[in-house]
C-alpha cells in the first residue's frame, strides 16, 4: 500500500511537470516511415533504438505527445517495480520518486529509456543470469552507445574473475543484440554513413563543438542530490551508475543523469537499511523540499514543449498550401512541423540545424535544397544561435515572404 501511494505521488508529480517530447522521437519514425535510409537521408548520431530500427515507435502507435507522455509514465513505474524487486525498500523506492523528475524526468530522450536496461542487467546480475544480464546491457548499447563503458568493465571483472561459463554467458548476451545491429546496417548498405555519424563524428565533431560544462547555476541546483548521494552512497552501486551515464556527459544536461538515478536511490537506501528513521526522515524531507523548490521557480506546469499554438497554426497554414509529400525548407524551425503537416524536406535529405552537425553538412543540406522541388520554405526569426549564411542568402534570393506568425515567417519560391 506504501508502495502505491510513493509511485502514485512520483508519477503525478512528474505528469504536472512541463513535458519535453525531442522532436527526433517523432521525425525519425515519419520520415522512416517514407521508406527514407537511416544515416543515409536521415543523419543521426545515435545507433537506431526505436526511432530508425526495423521497428519504430510509429509502428508502435507512438506518434503524439500525450501518447508519448504516457509512455514515460510506464517506463518510470517499470523502474520504480524493478527497484523495489531489487531492494525490497520503500526509503530507496521514495528517494528514486524525489530524483528522478528532478533530474530531467520529464524529458523524452534515449537516457531516460536507458535506466530500463541497466535496471534489468542489475536484477539479472543478483541472480546469476548472466546472458540475460548481457542480453539486457547489449539491448542497452545498442539504444545508446554511451553504455560501453558499462559494458566493457563488467565484461573484464568476469574475464578477471576466469568464470568461463559466467563470461560466456554474458558475452554472448552482449553480442545477440549487436548481430542484429550488423544485419541491420547491412540490410541497408550504410556501413560508411552509419560509421561516420556515430563513430566518427561523435569522437570528432561532437566532442569539439557540442561539449558543455556544467554552469554554476547547475551546480547549485544538483548540489543537495548529488551531496546525499556521494556522501551516503555504497560505492558498488554509485559505481554502476556512473558507469551507466560517463560515456554521455560531454554535452551536459540533466536528462543525461536518468540511467545514474535508480543506483543512486539504491546506493543511499542500501548504506542507510540499518540506520534510524529519524535520519531517513530528514534525508528525505531536505531532499524534497530541495527539489520542489527548484521545479516551482522554473513553473510552466502542465504545458508540452514544441507543441504550442504558433507552431499549430504554423503547420495548418503550410497544409493549405501543400498536398501530403510535399517538400518544404524549415530554416530553424522545429521539424515536428513536417510530421504535423504531412510534408517532407527536401532532397530527400534531412539533418537537424546544430552548428556541430552543419559544420560538416551545411553545403549537403543546401545542396539537397536546390536539388528539391520546394514551393514553400519557413524562418524561424527568433532562432539567431543557429543560422547559416549559406541557407539565409539562398532563401533571400529564391523566395519572397507570404505570411508570419509569430517569429515564423513564410516564403514561396519567387516567380
């Protein structure tokens, strides 16, 4: 019954939070769902999970945010049970219900389904499945490849530990998952993109231009979780959590911290089992009021991101002057406008705008522009950090300005 009411208060909380559903999560499946080449047409720089594998969450039948909402909603209860399955503890099972919306919880991104398989490699670990372990931790690896570290230091505690049939086992649960990989980039001969997006660019490029340090405001805001949990926390577990998340923290922001969460609550809880409840109570109560300070002053509670008003009326406006399949430019604009309006980009070519990512595609994605049959193109006047003279000047000189709303400004191809 306490169990219910802690899960019932951290998924109501989380529901009133504002929700950040990553346009990518939404593209990704659309434009797959055109029978576009991941990696080839469709430039990413994470393996294919479920937004560019064989099955996507299109197929699914994710393909709004309040169905994605949900979502998030199950996968974080999933964890809380699997906490619980693991610690048999309310305190660990409430501190996960206090950290986890704080630390970017209400963000749709591939760290916050990352928690799931860890979670289910470290339930296997305790009882001794070892291929299920790895299974889970290859399916993790393969969702995001910042789980290598993970990987690959359990991988040589086994070969240490000379378990032949326990290093067996787990290997070869790794390598299910990524054979199946192999037979996918395969199926669609794009070892050369594939290779470069998510190897080459990510160790280069990426790490270059994308990389940001934690600021001071951020510091002070995680200051009272992260003291609880360095202070408090059983080395063992708060290692497999670092772990989880180290390859990922070059470009920092707090949806990064989900896969570390769940071992941290584990951490404290199983440190503080034998301890009074007077020291839990007022870990806790610290705790939250920590946390429910700081989600008050950010407010705009109940609201999604991306899906405001403008950008509805934005893609309305676009359907009145596009049939379905119709290529239209969006120069700063969020391409969940594509899937609203049932278009495409054009070229058949498409790479979100980041000043990391056109560093190296800028000339492609104006190329495929002018390759492109394209009427209709949008600006985004308010987006200034990522704007590309090469796009402005060939916008301004093919196309005139029809219509605006808010910072959106529409342009038809000049007569």
């Amino acid at each position: 019954m306490i169990i219910a009411l802690i899960q019932s208060f951290h998924l109501l909380w989380l529901s009133v939070l504002e929700f950040f559903p990553s346009t990518e999560f939404f593209v990704y499946p659309y434009l797959k769902s055109l029978s576009w080449i991941p990696y080839s047409q469709i430039v990413d720089h994470h393996f294919p999970g479920l937004l560019l594998g064989p099955i996507t969450f299109a197929n699914l039948g994710f393909v709004t945010p309040e169905s994605f909402k949900s979502l998030v909603l199950l996968v974080v209860l999933l964890q809380s049970v699997l906490i619980y399955k693991i610690t048999k503890s309310k305190f660990t099972v409430l501190l996960y219900a206090i950290w986890q919306p704080f630390f970017g919880g209400n963000i749709l991104w591939y760290d916050l389904f990352q928690s799931l398989f860890t979670l289910l490699g470290y339930f296997f670990l305790k009882r001794e499945r070892f291929t299920l372990m790895g299974l889970s931790l290859g399916a993790g690896l393969i969702w995001k490849q910042s789980l290598f570290p993970l990987v690959l230091i359990i991988g040589l505690q086994l070969l240490l530990k000379r378990n032949f049939k326990k290093i067996t086992g787990f290997v070869l649960g790794v390598c299910i998952p990524l054979v199946l990989l192999t037979i996918y980039v395969n199926h669609w001969k794009i070892w050369q993109d594939f290779w470069f997006w998510n190897v080459t660019f990510n160790i280069t490029t990426y790490r270059e231009l994308a990389s940001t340090l934690i600021t001071k405001t951020e510091l002070l805001k995680i200051s009272v979780p992260a003291i609880t949990m360095i202070a408090l926390g059983e080395f063992a577990l708060l290692g497999w959590g670092i772990l989880s998340i180290i390859g990922g923290l070059s470009r920092f922001g707090f949806e990064h911290f989900q896969p570390l969460i769940p071992f941290a609550a584990m951490a404290v809880g199983n440190r503080l089992k034998t301890r009074n409840l007077k020291l839990k109570t007022i870990l806790v109560v610290i705790n939250l009021v920590w946390v429910i300070s700081w989600e008050i002053r950010s407010g705009n509670f109940g609201k999604i991101r991306y899906f405001d008003d403008d950008t509805y009326r934005l893609a309305n406006l676009i359907t009145k002057k596009t049939t379905p399949g119709d290529e239209v430019f969006l120069m700063g604009v969020q391409p969940i406008v594509y899937v609203l309006s049932k278009t495409t980009p054009p070229g058949h070519y498409f790479s979100y705008q980041l000043p990391w990512i056109m560093k190296v595609n800028e000339d492609r994605l104006l190329e495929s522009w002018m390759r492109g049959n394209t009427k209709i193109a949008v600006r985004n006047l308010a987006d200034s950090k990522n704007v590309s003279l090469k796009l402005v000047q060939y916008l301004e000189s093919n196309y005139l300005s029809k219509d605006k709303i808010g910072n959106y400004i529409v342009y038809e191809r000049r007569p």
